[in-house]
C-alpha cells in the first residue's frame, strides 16, 4: 500500500473527484461523458482528483478479451499500449496539476506482465503526477490559514473481483470501509456509481477529548459502456454483466471555523 501526503490549500470547501475505469481506446469509451468530467473539474477552483486506475483498456490481440472491430481507428494495432496511453495523457494534462495520484489497474497491470510495457510509469511520468500502485492512503493537509491545517484521510483503491449485484458490490465497498481509519474511501473496478453516506465513529484526541468522525465511501464509476449498438460485443456483454453507470462521484469536504471537516458524496 502506497503512503502519501497532499497538502492543499482550502478556503473552506474542497471537491474531490474519483475518477476511473475509463477503457480509453475502444468504441466502448464514452468520450463524450469522459471529456464532461474533465471539463467540469477544470472548471471547479477546489476541485482536486484521483485516477482509480484501468485508464486505457490495454488490450492486445493475444488477449483472450480482444475484439478487434472495437477497437479506435487512431490506435494502431503496432503500437496499442502507447497510442491509448497518449490519447489518456492529452485529456488529463490540462488538470493534472490538480491530481493527487493515479492507482494502477488491472488493464495496467496485465499490458506491463504479457507485453513489458510500462505504460502506468509512462502515463505518471508524462503527467508529473503521483504513482499510487493498487491501492493508497492519501493523508491530505488542508489549510484554510497559512498556520492552521485540517488533517483528512482517504484509502483508495483499483479494487477487484466479479460483484455482479449492487449487494455484492456495496459489501466490497463495505469490507473496505471497515479495514482503515479513514474518512474517504474510493473502489474501483466494478463499473458502477454506489454511495455509502457512511457512519459515524468516536476517537480520544491527544488531549483526552472525545470527537466524532464520519466514514464516507463511494463505487467509483466508469466510462466504459457493456453494452454499445452496432459494435462488436463487449466482453462485458459477453459475459452478461448489467449497464453501467457512467461518470465519476465527488466528496464535498467542508472545513468549518473549529477546524472541523465534514464529509458529503455526491455522483
């Protein structure tokens, strides 16, 4: 597990984006809703961003997953790791100094282990962005004055597994929640939007005070469609898996004038 710290600056609100599972590269990736989620965080003066990791679909012929007729008519069949990767990187670079990291995938993962291609080091090294491996704890540093800071936790991982119902994929997202003393929790993996408004839990400051803290977790989406007319099926339809929710859920943290943070998620 990666550890990292992000210190931030916070005039009382920071939006944190969860932002995975694109499948960049085939007819599958829904360009239209991927490029709507960059603007709008380009757009957002206190919006910050993690990638969850699968940023391209990375798949080769010699994959049993490949279909050749979904693929892009950009991405030559040669060169398919780093034409997808470089399509992905010219979409982030115009946020990627808001982003506090990226997760390696499973896609990620099984380019570099079959074909030796790096691509979550290249993608990292292009963007001057953070590699959180498979999974992460981001300690944030927010500080609405230049002496006071408001220390947030969140664990935030590709994820895994073949969770099918949303019960499933809730009590994944739930195993999670219930591992790490965190507020934040983000999982991948799964193509779908669940929020967990979370639950409270009391801690003993140094000092010997009681405080409260809220859990708060989110399924963090994706831009892949299982299922796209008059396209070669997917192996998302192959294997019957449900639709997808396309799109990316945003934690609202608020600080108020104690130097309390409250947690809110939103899709």
């Amino acid at each position: 597990m990666k550890v990292t710290k992000v210190e931030a600056k916070c005039d009382g609100e920071v939006h944190l984006y969860l932002v995975g599972d694109e499948h960049a590269g085939t007819l599958y990736h829904s360009s239209k809703d991927f490029a709507l989620t960059v603007k709008t965080i380009q757009n957002d003066p206190t919006a910050r961003f993690i990638l969850m990791g699968d940023a391209c679909d990375f798949i080769t012929p010699s994959d049993p997953r490949w279909q050749g007729g979904s693929i892009c008519d950009w991405v030559s069949p040669d060169n398919i790791a780093l034409d997808q990767a470089n399509y992905y990187c010219d979409m982030i670079a115009p946020i990627a100094s808001k982003c506090d990291g990226k997760l390696e995938g499973n896609h990620e993962q099984e380019i570099r282990r079959h074909s030796h291609v790096d691509v979550q080091k290249y993608i990292c090294e292009r963007l001057g962005i953070k590699d959180l491996t498979f999974q992460a704890w981001v300690h944030y540093q927010f500080r609405p004055t230049s002496t006071q800071a408001v220390g947030v936790d969140a664990v935030v991982t590709h994820g895994a597994g073949n969770a099918i119902t949303r019960g499933a994929k809730l009590n994944r997202l739930e195993r999670l929640m219930n591992s790490f003393d965190a507020q934040i929790f983000g999982h991948g993996h799964v193509h779908d939007v669940i929020l967990h408004p979370g639950y409270p839990y009391l801690y003993l400051t140094r000092d010997g005070k009681l405080k409260q803290k809220r859990k708060v977790g989110a399924m963090t989406g994706c831009y892949f469609r299982t299922y796209t007319q008059d396209v070669e099926s997917s192996y998302g339809e192959r294997r019957c898996f449900p639709p997808t929710i396309l799109g990316s859920p945003m934690f609202t943290i608020r600080i108020d004038d104690q130097a309390n943070a409250a947690i809110s998620v939103t899709a």
